[in-house]
C-alpha cells in the first residue's frame, strides 16, 4: 500500500499535523520515568531495573529535545544490554515501551547477520528496515486523519458514477465528467433549444445524485454493481527465490526502483464491482490523494533517526564458543559490522541517507555460556547500561496468569466466550499451573513464561476442541483439573521433555 501510495499521482493534501504536530513526535512530555515503568507494570511482571533503564533513556531523549542545538549532537543515547534468561520479559519491555511513545520499533536477531563478504543480510538493513517500518506506521497514521473526508469525498464521486451511468448509459471515468462537445459542434440555430435540453439534463443529474448520495449514506445501495477505473499494481513478488544473499524482498525492492525511472504510467482498467467494494476502493484513492507522501518520508526519517528503538536479539550467539576460527568464523565480524551502526552512521536507503547517530539499542543475550565481556571491546563500550533480569519465580508465574491486561487467562476467557462458553479460572487452578511450569523449567530447560504457553494450551486443549458444541457450558477450571490433564506428564521426566 505504501509503494502504491507513493507512485500515485501528486494531488493537492489537505492541511495534516507536521514534524511538529502531536502525530509525529513521541508523545513524552506527560511521561516521567515512573509514569513510563507503572505502564509497563501493566503487562510485565517484575523486572523493575529493566524497566527503569528504558525508561531514563527514553526521558533522556526528551530531555536532549530541550537542549540547545549544539549541545544536543553531543548527546548519544545510552544504549542497554540485558542479560537474562529466555522468556523473562526482554523482548516485552522493548516493545512495549516503544509502542508507549509511538517510536519506530523493530527487533532483529544478530545471527541472521553475516560479515561483509558471506552470503547472508547486512546490518544497513536494520536502518532500511526501520525506515519502512516509520514509513508504514506515519502513513498509516496520515490516513486515519483524512480517512473521514477521504469516505466523503469517495461517496460524492460514487453518486457522480452511479447518476451518470444511470442516466446517461454510458459510464463516466471514476465520477469526473469527460468533455463536453464543443460550441463548433452544434447547429447555431438550435443552441437556444440545445441550451435549454442541458439545463434540464443537468437540473435532473442533480436530483439524481442528491437522491442516489441519500441512499449511500443509508447504505441503501450497498449490493447495487457500478463500473469504476482501478489501478493496475502488481504487489506480489512472485517467485523470487535468494540470490547473491538478498532476500526476495531486497530483490522486489530493488527491482521495482530500477523499473521506477523506466516503466511507462500504469494504465487503468475497468472493473464491474459492487457498491460496497467500489466504496472502498474510491475511499482507499481519496485518501492516498489527500497524503502528501513526500512529506511522509520526510517526517518518517526524521521519527527514525530522533526516535526509533532496535532490539537487537541473541547478540551472545556471536561469540564464538572455542575462541577460534570455525564454522563461526563471522560472528566476530557481525560485531564488528554493527559497530559503525551502533555508534553513528549514514546509511543510504531508497529514500535517501539516513542517520543512526541517535537510534536507541537494545540488546539482549542469555549468555549462558559465555559472558558481555567476551563481546569485542569496541562493542561493549557502545551499551554502558547493563542491567540483568531474574528467572522467574513460582510466584512471578502466578502473578504472569492473574496480573497483566493481557493475562493468558484473561485472553483465553474472551476467546471462548465468542463461543458463547464460560470459562472460569480459579485461584487453585493458577496456582497449580504455575506450579507445574516452574517444576518443569527447573527440570528441563528454564524458557521462562513461555512454559505458561504449553500448559495453558494442554489444559484447555479439550475444551477449546469442543467449545462449538458446548455452547452456554459454564466451565470451571480448579487444581484438579489442572493436574487430570497435566500432572503426569509434568512429573515425567522424559514426558516433559517433548511434551512440555
């Protein structure tokens, strides 16, 4: 939709919130870095220093805001390593917080990175990947503001259609007159009559939209079928498989910009649709015209490079285990990529350079076997704040299932109450499950709250695959029927292991 948007024909946008409207600037001024961890409280149990960490460093960039212009270059973000277990709240936290002050996100894995020279992605894609991610977030904020005079406009053009065609019976091009016969066409001495002819063809044209609007706005028309021009665009990349270490979509991408400066002006084709879904169609070319998509991507990188936040996952994966050369000959040379990123760098994308000197990272590692100062040193002087994240206690887990505005069982009682079923968790029940899961990392491999997951699911398994035929059942889940379905699997060992 973006790439549509952006070759679409330039049109005149109506007034919309700029570099310095509420839309495009991280709403922070109302939030202190207590307000910021009593959010993240919400969904996140425990974990207080984590929470804390991100939440002075999101302060520090709208303190940096305030700061004269040359002392606020000065300024660096602090970027943070967490360190603790899978499945504590790593991931949860960066994400959270970003959505919290509406700052492009996004999270990769530094094993899907190779050094330069092997096949595989580069670290610049983190940057070209966190523009499009601005690009589509700021785009589709731009719309949501038009969309009410987008659906307006749309309506009016649909009862210019639908008028004519109705009339005239012969289709008009989306709603705008074709022209006119010419003066030269038309016999002298009947344009009196002529004259008169049109005014009446006119005055009945405008009963009929004004009639024909009515019921579009009563929804009167909506299985009614009219002819309308669509775009033609071609947004699947087909089948692209990887070559020369691009992914299919760096070589769709790359494709499409070379065939930008080339490729002839898409031609319109007309399409026989419904009401409704010319309604949508029109609704979608409204609003793509009313954007301005130039002041999109300008606004967008500039959101990138004051406030985008990279959570840079598995980062002690790319230390080699043995100290030598081996089948991870390129971990160090991943860390030695992202150190230009890390520290401040101009990286060119398809929307022109983009700077990475005040992109907040985040990253984050296990480090089971191996420690942050293994990390090459360059790389660990560019996340000063270090903080580490506890396991997860029997009672974190119970807190996991009762706490949070997105509870397991809380979402799991909504899920099942679309089949009209009730679903009940009681105190024992929650406690048992959080039990059996703390029983169960302590015996196999610790993932933290994710073992919540494959409990919840094997207790609920049956009901969930009966909820169509037990429609109005009030089900109760205690301790025993927590531990009917689960506690032997639990206590075995072996069980556990591929069951649990």
């Amino acid at each position: 939709m973006v790439d549509a948007a952006r070759r679409s024909t330039s049109a005149p946008s109506v007034p919309r919130a700029g570099l310095d409207g509420a839309v495009d600037r991280p709403i922070m001024e109302n939030l202190t870095p207590a307000q910021i961890v009593a959010e993240l409280d919400k969904y996140i149990i425990g974990q207080t220093d984590a929470k804390r960490a991100v939440a002075v460093a999101l302060r520090n960039r709208y303190r940096r805001q305030l700061l004269p212009e040359e002392m606020r270059q000065e300024v660096m973000p602090k970027n943070i390593l967490m360190i603790g277990p899978t499945g504590v709240g790593k991931t949860e936290i960066a994400r959270r917080v970003a959505k919290l002050v509406e700052a492009p996100f996004l999270k990769v894995e530094a094993t899907k990175f190779t050094e330069v020279g092997y096949v595989g992605r580069d670290v610049e894609s983190i940057v070209r990947d966190l523009v499009e991610v601005a690009i589509s977030m700021l785009h589709g904020q731009r719309l949501e503001q038009v969309k009410d005079e987008a659906a307006r406009a749309a309506a009016q053009r649909l009862a210019d259609l639908l008028a004519e065609q109705l009339i005239d019976k012969k289709p008009a091009k989306n709603g705008r007159k074709s022209a006119a016969a010419t003066d030269a066409e038309v016999n002298p001495a009947d344009a009196a009559a002529l004259h008169r002819q049109e005014a009446a063809s006119e005055r009945r044209l405008q009963r009929e939209r004004k009639r024909l609007l009515q019921l579009l706005n009563d929804d009167a028309l909506e299985e009614e079928t009219v002819e309308i021009d669509i775009e033609s665009d071609y947004d699947d990349a087909g089948g692209f498989e990887d070559f020369g270490g691009m992914t299919p979509e760096d070589l769709y991408d790359a494709f499409h910009d070379f065939l930008d400066g080339y490729a002839s002006p898409r031609r319109a084709g007309r399409r026989r649709v419904s009401v409704r879904e010319a309604r949508r169609i029109l609704t979608q070319q409204e609003a793509n015209r009313l954007v301005d998509f130039d002041a999109v991507v300008e606004a967008a990188i500039k959101r990138v490079e004051e406030a985008a936040v990279v959570f840079l996952d598995e980062i002690d994966k790319t230390i080699s285990s043995n100290g030598e050369f081996g089948a991870d000959v390129s971990g160090e040379g991943v860390q030695r990529d992202l150190l230009p990123i890390v520290e401040g760098s101009v990286v060119m994308t398809r929307y022109g350079p983009v700077k990475s000197d005040h992109v907040l990272f985040i990253a984050a590692g296990s480090f089971h076997n191996t420690r942050p100062s293994d990390l090459i040193p360059e790389l660990q002087g560019r996340f000063p704040i270090r903080v580490e994240l506890n396991s997860l206690t029997e009672d974190d887990l119970y807190a996991i299932l009762t706490e949070p505005q997105n509870a397991l069982t809380k979402q799991y009682v909504a899920l099942l109450g679309t089949e009209q079923v009730t679903l009940v968790f009681v105190e024992s029940a929650m406690r048992e499950m959080a039990r059996l899961a703390t029983q169960v990392n302590s015996g196999t491999e610790d993932i933290g709250a994710r073992r919540l997951h494959t409990i919840i699911e094997k207790v609920l398994e049956e009901v969930s695959f009966d909820a169509a035929t037990r429609t109005g059942e009030t089900v109760t889940v205690d301790a025993a029927f927590v531990a009917d379905r689960v506690g032997e699997v639990a206590a075995d060992e072996d069980l556990s292991n591929f069951i649990l």
